[in-house]
C-alpha cells in the first residue's frame, strides 16, 4: 500500500480463546453523533481521578452494575453492566492486553484512546497460543536524485523527439535499451491532471 513495512515476533505466550469482561468507562473522548467527529469531552486527569473513584467505591462493597448504570459512558455495554464476552484482537490494544494476559478475577484501570476503564475478568474459556508482535512501517517517496534523474532523462528525451517519427526512433535507440516503457496516454488535455497509467500527474502534463 505505498509502505515499506518490517515485522517482529517479541514474544509468544498462552492466551484464552475468549474472555467476558465488564468495564466502566470514563470516557475523555467521543464521538459526536452529529458530525461523526471525535471531541474532548473531559480531561485526563479528570477522567482518572473518577475511574479511580470508580475502583475505590467498587472494592468497598458498591454494586458493580449500580454503579456502571450511573457512571459509565459506554453506550455499547452501559446497559448490560458493562459485559463484553469477546475473542483476542477485536478490543482496543489496551483492553485485549488487560482482558487476555489476566486471570479471572483481575481488576484494574486501563487507559485506552477512548479513556479509562475500570475493568473486570468475568471468565475465560479455551487456550490458544497468542503472538505479541512490533511493526515499523514507512511511506515509500521518491527520492530527491530519481526526482532530479527522471526529470533530465524527460528533458532530454523530448528535446530529441520533436515529431512522431523522432520520438519513436529515439526511444528504440536510447532509451529501450535503459529499461524504460513505452506506454500510450489517450486524450491528455492541456488541463488533465491525470494520465492513463501514470495516475496524478500535472507537472509531467505541464
């Protein structure tokens, strides 16, 4: 996809198959359901004060769902108290790491993009191995010397191929020979900002 990208295995370990989790979330971000922006709705120290307040009153004897039905700002799971039942990959990295590489009965607060969740191991069910991996990725561009090199190459090829024959002629002897491909754009207008084959390009056009 126009990247050059490198991958590497950090480490390997069991994992179960799927894991229910509940969580309440004290979300510092959303997404406003007008223009489908994402907007700051509380600041992160606001929201970890809270999701630790969350933890305190919970493990003091509160009702986990009570205080989800009042607090979290999840809508996918609010009303269910919080409950995800879900397979390794499909959560937030955040929340598949704590939900999958915890035992049942793990507690805690997680930060994640969307917030902070305080979150809960309900049960876990299978064994697979599960694979913790690093890429590197990098857009591939053209480099200022091939830039430079393409550019005197198609300077000094049309200075030589001022009518059809010359340019064919041209291309047999000097340039076919260096790799390059004749190839046949239809329709180029003065004002076209694309060529067949070639895709955006004005200033070769220009």
């Amino acid at each position: 996809g126009g990247n050059y990208s490198m991958a590497k295995l950090i480490g390997a370990r069991t994992i179960p198959d799927s894991v229910k989790v509940r969580h309440i979330l004290i979300a510092t971000k959303q997404q406003d359901p007008q223009t489908g922006q994402t907007v700051t709705v509380k600041d992160d120290a606001t929201a970890k004060a809270i999701a630790d307040s969350v933890q305190r009153v919970i493990a003091a004897g509160q009702n986990f769902d009570s205080v989800c039905a009042k607090v979290s700002e999840d809508p996918g799971s609010k009303d269910k108290g919080g409950v995800y039942e879900t397979g390794s990959g499909q959560m937030v990295p955040e929340f598949n790491d704590f939900m999958f590489t915890n035992g049942v009965g793990a507690k805690g607060v997680v930060k994640t993009d969307f917030g902070y969740h305080y979150m809960e191991v309900m049960s876990q069910k299978g064994s697979a191995t599960g694979y913790k991996i690093a890429y590197i990725s990098e857009p591939i561009v053209t480099s200022d010397e091939t830039e430079r090199k393409a550019s005197n190459d198609a300077s000094q090829f049309a200075g030589a191929s001022r009518d059809e024959k010359a340019f064919n002629d041209n291309f047999e002897k000097n340039w076919k020979p260096k790799g390059y491909v004749k190839g046949f754009g239809p329709n180029i207008l003065p004002t076209a900002f694309d060529v067949m084959g070639v895709g955006s390009s004005r200033s070769f056009v220009k």
